[in-house]
C-alpha cells in the first residue's frame, strides 16, 4: 500500500493533475470558502468510500485489519485477521469546514447489513461478570451513525496555492438498532449479557477501537484524494507575488525597545493569523494533538485540545541585552477556554483524582514573563537573521480558572462533585501545579512560527 501512495504522489507532483476529472469538482475553489469546501469533502468521501483505481484509492468495502487492540479498563481485546464489510451503503448526510478554526466535521448514516467477522481473544469484565475466550467472531450492526470531527493543516505549494491535510481526529458511532455478536469458544458466566437486552450497552464498551482503526484507514484514503485538489488564494493569482507582511514590519535599531515591542506584537498577530509565504499556519485557535505532565503526585495527558482565545494576547515590558543576546518581555491574554480529551490519576494537593474523559477549562487572564536566548544565523547566500535558541517561562494565573472534567471517578457523582467544588475554590494552587506542560507546549509551537518568520528578516 505504501508503494501505490508513493507512486501515486510522484505521479501528481510531475503531472499535476489525475486522469479521471470526473472524480473532481468542475471548480475551483478559494481559501476561506467554507461552502466551496464543504463541497469538495462530500465528494471526497463519496470517491473514498467507492474507491478510485486512477488515485489508487481502494474502497473501502470490504475494509481489513491485521489487528485491532483495546485496551479498556475493564476489558482487553484482540481483533485480529478481521473483515468490515458494509461502508458502501453509508450515506454522507452531513460536513461542515471551517477554516478559520481548521477544523471538519462529518456525519454518515449507515443502514442494518454492515458485518465484521474474523478472530477474538478477550479477557477482563462485562458489566458485573468475568469474560474470557479465543475464537472466532462474527458482529452483525445495526443502523448507525458516525460523527467524526477531524483538524486539518494548510500546506503551501511552489504554486503558493493550498493543500489540505487532515492531521488528527475524534470519532464516535451512534447504534440506533440492535447489533448482534457471536463468539465462539467464549468463557463466561452468563451469557445473556449479549442478549438483545445489552446489545446497545455492549457496543458502547467495544466500538471505539474498531470505529477509530476503521475511520483511521477512511481518513488516510481521503488525504489521498487531497493530494490533488488544490485551494486558490489571491497571491498566487498575481504574477508580480510580494508577501504581504514583508514590506509593512519596521526595522528596528539594537537599542529602539519601542520598536521592537510594536514589531513583536505585530509578528504575533501574524502568527495567529498564518502567513502562507513563510508556511506559518494559522494558530488561533491553537490545536495540541497531545500534552503530558508527569508532576511528582500527578500525572495528566491532554489529547486533542483546543485553545480559543490565543490571538487576545500581548507583549509588553519587553528588554534587550545586546551582549548577551537574551530578549524578556510580558506576555498577558484574556479569558482563554480549552477543551478535549483527558487522562488522569494521583492527588491534586490534598484530594485523590482519577479519571478519562473530556475535559473542559476556562481561564480569566494569564500573566507570563518570557525570557529567550537568541543568536544570529548566517545563510548561504551571506544574509543574517536572528534564530530563538531557549525559552524560560514563569506563568501565573490572574483571574479564577473554572475546570469541567466528565467521568471523574468512573462517573461517581459525590466524588466529581467534591474534586469539581475543591479545584474551583482553590484554583489558583491548582494552577501553578499543572500549568508548566501546557504553557511550554504552546510555546514551542508559537516559537518554532516565529522562527520561520525571522528566517526571512534579514539583519
């Protein structure tokens, strides 16, 4: 498989376009154009699900795995040599882009005669009882539907047009009748549990690994496909190209701070915004794919988080040591609310908290002082520019943080309440101990954007 997308990617950089125009819309559209997008994804889907030999896209019906694991907390399950069979009768019914936030939204709606068969091994608990076998396995769904929520990146050509693609996703299937499951060669004490009576509780405990493998593959194919449509913008449409930050930033002298703050606030507002000339992608909102902390009680992990609210901040107070080559300024934001997914387990000051879910945090203002060691980079045609080496942040919170966490303590109300209502009253301490990773991972996303400007800000 691998080879075809090799080969299917050299043969669109040395020609620029595919065979079959039909596969495509007969238009092109525009940067920004969300109702243009939303047209191109529903095609796409529709080309993905059919399967297209010209883009060496394979349909997706039947759908293999070699394995799918899940590793639950309650149970541990092996799927292995499986068969989907079915994904030709999904209808797209609903897509939304939004380019702003680079985000894509999907729903299809999948009739009662998809069938996935192939072999188990399963071992942990089933509601109130012990399961346990190897064997062969045959589940037979019902009608469903899947809502996927996906990210995408902007990638600029050599044309200086945009290619999009998907970078992460979260997926979740809706069973609306019965699904039914046969294992053979199952140990366990009652046997019921896959009655009709559970059917939809069961599917709640085992879809997510399977939806996510299988939306996994969907979504490679459909990057496939993206590989040949483009998005247009207005600078690529103009012969006599300039970028349009390059000539409106001051050059500021070694000693003008004034300067230099008003340039620095002004690169940050580009950064927010992105700036395709220099590859800078848009980063309000800001998208973590993954932040870990490993604190000495606690241990945390954000997945696919989203920060609204970045673009609110400014620089202020900002130094400059010459000799040193070491910057300090002020960085202070508004109100910032963050959302995604959680993991976590230890003690939170006084209190022990365990849980995995989403998660929810809206904070009241930021205060951080930054310091950077710079130093100057030379190219090969003789131009300087400056490069940030290191990075040192002291965060403090300066307004209360509200944090919103589902399914605190396996769902045991009493217990979230109590950690919910102590977080919230102390939240100030509660900040200064899971801050840092957040803080240094935005930071190494804003940094690495703003060497990529002054890469082009020759001195």
């Amino acid at each position: 498989m691998m080879s075809k997308i090799f080969f299917v990617a050299a043969f669109l950089f040395i020609n620029g376009c595919v065979a079959d125009p039909a596969l495509f819309l007969d238009t092109n559209c525009k940067i920004n154009d969300n109702e243009c997008a939303d047209r191109i994804f529903t095609k796409a889907t529709e080309v993905v699900i059919a399967g297209a030999e010209s883009l060496y896209i394979d349909s997706v019906d039947p759908l293999e795995f070699d394995v799918v694991e899940g590793n639950l907390t309650i149970i541990d399950y092996k799927l292995e040599n499986s068969t989907i069979t079915g994904f030709k009768s999904c209808k797209l019914v609903s897509v939304k882009t939004n380019w702003a936030s680079s985000k894509l939204n999907l729903q299809l709606e999948c009739p009662a005669d998809a069938k996935i068969v192939g072999k188990f091994d399963i071992k942990g608990r089933i509601f109130s009882g012990p399961i346990a076998g190897t064997g062969d396995y045959e589940f037979t769904l019902g009608t469903f539907k899947v809502n996927l929520a996906a990210r995408f990146s902007k990638k600029i050509r050599s044309d200086r047009n945009i290619r999009l693609v998907i970078k992460n996703f979260v997926s979740r299937a809706q069973v609306k009748t019965p699904t039914k499951a046969v294992f053979t060669n199952l140990k366990t004490e009652d046997l019921s549990k896959f009655t009709p009576l559970t059917w939809k509780a069961v599917g709640d405990v085992l879809q997510e690994p399977i939806l996510f493998a299988s939306m996994k593959k969907i979504l490679n194919n459909l990057n496939l496909y993206l590989r040949s449509v483009t998005f247009e913008t207005e600078i690529a449409a103009s012969n006599d190209f300039i970028s349009p930050f390059c000539n409106t930033l001051p050059t500021c002298g070694p000693n003008d701070i004034a300067c230099m703050e008003k340039k620095a606030n002004a690169v940050y507002q580009i950064i927010m915004k992105g700036d395709p000339e220099r590859n800078i992608e848009p980063h309000e909102p800001l998208f973590q794919d993954y932040i870990e902390g490993n604190l000495s009680v606690l241990e945390y992990k954000y997945y696919n988080s989203t920060y609204t609210g970045m673009d609110t901040c400014k620089i202020s107070n900002l130094s400059w040591d010459a000799k040193s080559s070491t910057m300090s300024f002020d960085y202070e934001c508004a109100p910032i609310k963050i959302d995604g997914k959680y993991e976590i387990t230890g003690r939170l000051i006084v209190l022990p908290i365990e849980g995995k879910g989403d998660y929810q945090i809206q904070t009241n203002g930021y205060k951080l002082r930054v310091d950077c060691g710079m130093s100057i980079v030379e190219k090969a045609d003789g131009t300087k520019h400056w490069h940030i080496n290191t990075y040192k942040l002291d965060a403090t919170a300066t307004g209360p943080l509200v944090f919103s966490y589902t399914n605190l303590f396996n769902g045991q109300k009493d217990l979230s309440d109590t950690l919910h209502k102590f977080a919230n009253a102390n939240w100030k301490e509660v900040a200064e101990i899971v801050e840092d990773p957040v803080w240094y991972a935005h930071a190494k996303k804003i940094i690495a954007a703003a060497n990529k400007y002054l890469k082009y800000d020759n001195i």
